[in-house]
C-alpha cells in the first residue's frame, strides 16, 4: 500500500486520475469545507471515505502534517522519457534532469517550481536519489501528481539523448563559466540540476552543452538545490515570456 497525505496533495491525485484509490481517511474530529469538497469529491468518483483518528492518521502518514486526510493509493506511476520530452507544453521544451538529489522535500518543492514554471516533466536516476512518495507528493503541493516524471538507470546518457534529440542541457554548476541570467533559453533545454552538497557529477558535467552560475554574494558559497532550480526556472520563464510579448509586438 502507498500512502499520500495533506488536501491539496489528495484532491490533486483525484484530479490526475493516475492512481487506484482503495479508500480516503479523514480526521472525524474535523467538519470544515475543505474537507467536505474533499469528500464530495471523492463520491463523485466512487472513492470509499473512512472516517478516523487522527492518531490512526498520523500512524498511516508516519508524520502529523497530514491536515487531517490521507489516502490509500496505488503507487506513482513513472514515465518513459520519450513520454517527458512529448510531453512539451508551450513552444519550446523546458525538461527538468535531477542528478541525484535526495531530500524529499527538495524533490517535492523542484516538482512544484517545475508545473508552475510550464515544464515538460522531471527526469530522476533509479538509485541513491528520491522518489516520489507521500512526503514529496506533500512537498509538491500535489504538482507530482500532474507532472510526467521519467526514471532514468544513468543520467550522463539521459544527458547524451537529449542531445540526440536536438534538446539543449544546461548544467547548473556553482563554477560554470556563465552566469544563468546570460543564457538565452529561447530553445528547446533541459536543466541539469545535481545533488544536495555534491553537485553535478563530473561525467555529467562533461557531457552538458553548457554550464551556468549563479551569483552568490554572501559568505554562503551556495543556494539550496530547490531554490537554484527555481531561480533558474524562472529566469527561463521571463526570458520566453519576452521574446513573446516581442513577436507580438510586431
């Protein structure tokens, strides 16, 4: 059995419909609207709503931040990466290449940054890296749920299909030669973004088209892995969204 927990993370796995639901718990101590739209939503679909002890909730969760809800699910189901690269959502592609990070958390807040930013999907390795479980469903705000998310056993080669399929990759590294903002985005890219306190691995370094900073003023030599993707993200996102206001102009 597979365990997702919190509101939005449950209402958006409804939504996705990319999950079997066995059953929704919710806390029988709470009567708010939220958690009535919840169970409305659940009977529209014909999922079974248990109502539980919190205590219960916290046991099936393995946490309290729950909101009072957690649902029985099948397991997330992964993509192949050519389904990521079509998955292309504006004019050009924007795919997200994690090189190992580990923290859920991360993973959650990279997977929320990413459907908010228009990308394509996600792609992870297969080992010593996190997966999709209920604290980054949690982390996502639900995002995971929408978001095509490819496994991958090797990411240097990943990297190297990619190329193959005419899709530049941008490896976020704290020495690269440039700084992200002087990037032009205005194409078909992946970011390439490396694990927590380690970065990209050296091979996968190697094999990126280009290699982007970014500034770090302070004493701290770098930003949370979650927050550098996002940064860079978004810089992606005001650069189309310009050369779009400038063809539109014309």
């Amino acid at each position: 059995m597979h365990y997702i927990y919190g509101i939005n993370s449950v209402s958006e796995a409804l939504k996705a419909r990319g999950r079997a639901f066995a059953w929704v718990g919710m806390a029988k101590e709470r009567h708010d609207i939220r958690l009535q739209r919840l169970i409305e939503d659940c009977r529209k679909l014909g999922v079974p709503v248990r109502f539980v002890s919190r205590v219960e909730l916290d046991r099936m969760a393995g946490n309290a931040a729950h909101q009072g809800v957690v649902a029985v699910t099948s397991a997330k189901q992964y993509n192949d990466l050519d389904d990521v690269i079509a998955a292309r959502r504006a004019k050009y592609s924007l795919l997200i290449v994690l090189d190992g990070v580990e923290d859920p958390h991360n993973l959650g807040a990279i997977l929320r940054t990413a459907d908010a930013a228009g990308a394509n999907g996600i792609v992870i390795p297969e080992r010593r890296a996190a997966s999709v479980t209920g604290t980054v469903t949690k982390a996502s705000a639900g995002a995971s749920e929408h978001m095509p998310i490819a496994k991958v056993t090797n990411i240097a080669r990943t990297v190297e299909e990619l190329k193959e399929k005419n899709i530049w990759t941008v490896g976020l590294d704290e020495r690269g030669p440039q700084t992200y903002d002087a990037m032009d985005y205005n194409m078909d890219c992946a970011l390439v973004v490396g694990a927590e306190g380690k970065g990209l691995h050296d091979l996968v370094k190697r094999k990126c088209d280009f290699l982007v900073s970014i500034p770090m003023l302070g004493k701290v030599p770098s930003l949370n892995v979650s927050v550098a993707a996002a940064v860079v993200l978004y810089e992606i996102v005001r650069q189309r969204r310009n050369r779009e206001a400038e063809a539109g102009a014309k």
